[in-house]
C-alpha cells in the first residue's frame, strides 16, 4: 500500500505551504517507505509516499500523461492493467506501473472511466489544462480515503486522517464505490452493481459456478463460481517482491491459501520467487487459530512462519495501533492489534505482499449471528449491508494494521466479479440449516469439497466461524477487558454519555479505547468517522433483534452468540456495565 495527500484549491503556495506539504505527507510514510514523490502546480499540491510492488524500479509517483499534462497519484493496484493497455496502444507510456493506465484512461475516456478499472484503489488526478480535478475510491473500500476542507476553500484527500486532520475544518471518509469531480462539486456514485439495491436475488445455487468465480479473482477470465474464486486469487498474484498468505487456519484463509498454492505454478511470479508459497500466522501460544493453521499448511506444502505474542505484549502496543487504524470501535482494535504485531514480523522477512481472507464473512453471512436470521429476506438484506460497512470495519482494519509496516494486503473475495456472482445466488442457500446439515457459509464449503483432489482437510473445511480477534486465543480479549477494568471506573462509565455524547461507549472497554482515540484526533469530525451502535459477534444494530438475549450481552466477540459458539460466553446478569450496554 501507499500513501498520498493532495491539497487542490488552497489560497497560499508558498515555501512554507509547500514544506507543510511535505510535512503532512510524512505522517504516510509507514505506508510507503521506499520513495517520495511531489507535484506542485500553482496552488495544487500531489504528494505520494510509494511502496513499490509492480516495476520498483520505474514506477515512482505522480504519475503523468503524455506531455505532463494529466497527473495522477495511486494507491493501490490495477489488475487488468495490461488488458487496459491494449485498449490504449495510441498512447505512450513512461514506465511499467499498473496505476499509469488512469492517466491515460482519463485522456480517453474523460470522467468515466472508473468502472473500467479491475483492482482496488484510491486515486487523485488533476488536469492541469483547466485546473479540474477527480478523485475516486474502488468498490468496496479496500483502500483507505478520506476527504476533507480548508477554510480557505481548499480540497484535502489523504489516505490516512492523520495527515488532513489538523489542516482540514471539516472532513469525513470518502464512499466507496464514489467518485468526486471538482467540476460538479460533489460525490457520486460510479458503482451500481445489481445487490445494491437489496432486491432478494432468485438465482439458483451452482457449486462449480461459485469455486470458479473466487478462483478467477486470482486472474484469468472464466465462468463460475468456483472459477471465479481460483481466478481471483490468481490475478492477486500480481507483484515483483516478495509475498505470502496470511493463514489463519479457518475457512477464508485456508481457501485463499490453498488456491494461491495451486495457482503459483501457472503465475509469472513463481519464476522469480519459486514455487513454495509461504504463509503467516499469529496467535496466543496454544490458540485454535496456530494448531489449525499448521495442520493447513502441512496439508497444502507451504512454507509456514509462526508468530507468538502475549496479551501484555499487545496490550503495550494499542496506543500505537489506534494510532494506525484510526478507530475506537472495540472488535476492529481487538483484531487488529495481533495483525499489526504479525504484519512487522512479516515485513522483517523481507515480505512486502500477502493476500489475506476478509469479506466472505459478510457476502456468505458466515458471523455465527447469521444462525439466527429469521428468513432469508432479512439474511440477504444483512449480507448487503455488511458489505457496504467493509469499509469502516474489516477492510479498514486488513488495510492499515499492515500498512503500519509498508506491508500490502490484497483480498480475493472482494473481486468485484465474485461478488456480483455470489450476491446473485438465492439467499435460502446461504440459510443455516442445521436440519439439512448445514452450517455458516455451506455453499462455499461445498463447492470445495472434491473428494478428487480436495483443497483442504474435512474437519478444516467444515471448521466453526473463530472470528480473528477470539482464534488468536480466548485470553486475548479477556485480557484486554480485564486490563480496562482496571482502569475504568464505574463511575467513568455511568457518565460516559456526558463525556462523549456521540458514539457513547458502552463498556470500559470501549471507554478505554475511546480515551486512546481522542488524544490522537481531538476534533468532532474525526469520532464522526466512526460506526456506532450495539452489535453482536459483528453484527448490525438490527440484526441483534434477532434474538432477545443478545441484548444483554451486547460483545462484537463471536463468543457473544449465545447458543451458536461452542465457547460461548455465559449470559450476564446485572452489573453496572452490562445495565448501561443496553441503555
């Protein structure tokens, strides 16, 4: 990942203003430290803080057009790049980045041309022949951005908050799926797929379509889910530097280990990095998560590296790593501080790039909560609003917890194409039947059970949900809610509502991480950032009336699905905390 900040339309270009510039641009420099790059022109500033994973060598940012007209800063990547170029052979290109196609679309095609892009992104360009400027996010959110303004009239983007938030009077994130345009002042949306709309799709359930559909998120174009899930792996496989997996030993990252480890053989890269897959895991000595994730990776021949931490450890890092993610909302932190201490072991090694499992979760509605969905109409409309909040929880938290240490997460179940194939797929196949065998995410594990030539073992493929934050090791989040009550008081929490009136905690918990936060970013606008609302094991506020006892046990843990989680927490009664979490 990378980083920019672009500043269009400020009153002063001076000097200093170009120094503070640089200064701001700094603050990214974790998410790209391998160059710098700046574009001034008169009051418009592109700056851009590189991690260099396709052509290291010539693909420093901005990028630009023919005649420097048309400049552009990226991050992320573009997977059908190549194909994109065909389509532009009258133009010429200056180096072998995958982002320099933006330029030259925007040449062609103008402001629309967004759709036309296969990958995940967040990008500024800026027509210096009239001064007009566009920016714009990919699908779902992949990458971070956000959007703020100056007082004097200025436009700020910046992928992180941390590097608009003192200069900006006002600022938000930026949608994804959205495009802004200065020459209508506003965001729109470039991103319509058919789920959008909520509408219960009526397509019945093929399991060679689905495995076809992720396959193909890894590369070559084919029909299918599970082609497409093979595919969308493959195509991930996109680098010049080293990578991995992040393997946690449940199903969505067994899967996308299993089939990278397939597919390198048939990849480009696998002449320059061999053709043993490495994959990364973390957890408590003696978590669920290490034991299953060894016996994968034994299973499908890679390389595994294991890493151990303690709860002091990763309690020692949380200012740090609320600093990185730039959130308060409890399960993000809880999942993403073992991933932020994994992702620096990672980054020693020399590994610049892993693919990693989010999204299947909420396209599959595999959160143990689903268990309790009431009819598939409501099942469906909960997967379409998980995957609109990727954004601000899990997509976020993969993002930022590795960029921390100038490591690039890239996720295969959020390949535009297998989303629009598994979200087209008639909810009651997706309906937790224990009745009829089966259980959260069947149609996936289906279509991956080959007795032929199986992807993984029996008892992994058919493994219960463990949310991150609960595989690492159960002590974990005991730990951390053993460590705020410590330090939160009773009386801290009865007037926590007076305290932060927007986005009230709930816990001492949350009152713990929300003391972090604020010293970090102060102003109303960034806590607004910020998702609210009770939730259990991930769920939305709506979905916890799905069962009448979540209420008194509001916990984003998978644990919190009473009745569901084979560990599950036992029920609460009374106390202080659990009165004011359903207040």
């Amino acid at each position: 990942m990378c980083g920019i900040l672009a500043v269009l339309g400020c009153i002063d270009n001076s000097q200093a203003k170009r120094s503070r510039i640089i200064e701001l641009s700094r603050r990214l420099r974790h998410r790209g430290p391998d160059w710098s790059g700046l574009h001034c022109h008169q009051n418009c500033y592109l700056s851009h803080q590189r991690l260099a994973i396709v052509d290291p060598t010539s693909g420093d940012q901005p990028l630009y057009n023919e005649d420097k007209t048309v400049v552009v800063t990226v991050n992320g990547e573009i997977y059908n790049h190549k194909q994109l170029r065909e389509k532009l052979n009258s133009h010429q290109f200056r180096t072998g980045s995958d982002c320099e196609v933006i330029a030259h679309l925007y040449e062609e095609y103008g402001e629309d041309f967004v759709d036309m892009l296969d990958g995940m992104f967040s990008f500024v360009l800026l027509d210096t022949r009239d001064k007009s400027f566009i920016a714009a996010r990919d699908a779902i959110g992949i990458t971070p951005l956000y959007i703020g303004w100056g007082l004097d009239g200025s436009v700020w983007f910046a992928s992180e908050m941390k590097a608009l938030s003192d200069d900006c009077e006002q600022f938000m994130s930026f949608l994804p799926g959205h495009i802004y345009s200065s020459k209508q002042g506003a965001l729109r949306r470039w991103y319509n797929p058919p789920w959008y709309s909520e509408k219960i799709p009526s397509t019945p359930y093929d399991p060679k379509v689905l495995r076809e559909a992720f396959e193909k998120a890894f590369s070559k174009p084919s029909t299918g889910i599970l082609v497409l899930i093979l595919l969308a792996v493959f195509k991930r496989l996109m680098t010049d530097v080293p990578f991995g997996v992040l393997l946690s030993g449940g199903l969505d990252s067994s899967l996308v280990a299993a089939v990278a480890a397939r597919q390198l053989a048939n990849s480009e890269v696998a002449c320059q990095w061999g053709l043993q897959l490495h994959t990364f895991c973390i957890g408590l000595k003696g978590s669920p998560d290490l034991k299953a994730a060894k016996e994968v990776a034994d299973y499908i021949g890679t390389r595994h590296h294991e890493f151990h931490f303690t709860v002091q450890e990763g309690i020692d890092a949380l200012e740090e790593v609320i600093y990185h993610i730039e959130t308060y909302d409890v399960t993000t932190i809880r999942a993403s501080t073992p991933m932020f201490l994994m992702s620096r072991k990672i980054k020693s090694l020399g590994v610049k790039m892993v693919l990693s499992g989010e999204g299947s979760d909420e396209i599959f509605g595999g959160y143990l909560y689903f268990h309790k969905a009431p009819n598939k109409e409501e099942f469906h409309e909960e997967t379409c609003q998980k995957i609109k909040a990727l954004h601000l929880y899990d997509c976020l938290r993969a993002n930022k917890s590795t960029s921390a240490w100038g490591l690039e997460a890239r996720v295969p179940f959020l390949d535009k194409e297998f989303i629009n194939i598994a979200m087209s797929i008639d909810p009651e196949w997706k309906m937790i039947r224990p009745d009829l065998g089966r259980i959260e995410k069947w149609i996936l594990r289906n279509a991956f059970d080959d007795d032929k030539k199986p992807y993984l073992p029996k008892h992994i493929l058919y493994r219960q949900k463990e949310q991150f934050s609960d595989g690492v090791g159960y002590s974990w989040i005991d730990g951390l809610k053993d460590h705020a009550n410590k330090l939160v008081t009773d009386a801290m929490l009865i007037n926590a509502n007076f305290i932060y009136p927007e986005n009230s905690p709930t816990t001492k918990e949350g009152y713990y991480y929300r003391t972090i936060f604020e010293k970090f970013f102060p102003k109303n606008a960034a806590r607004s950032t910020v998702p609210g609302g009770p939730s259990v094991a991930c769920s939305t506020a709506k979905a916890v009336e799905w069962d009448a006892a979540w209420s008194e046990n509001p916990d984003p843990s998978g644990r919190a699905a009473l009745g569901v989680h084979a560990s599950a927490y036992e029920a609460q009664k009374g106390g202080i905390a659990g009165k004011i979490a359903i207040a």
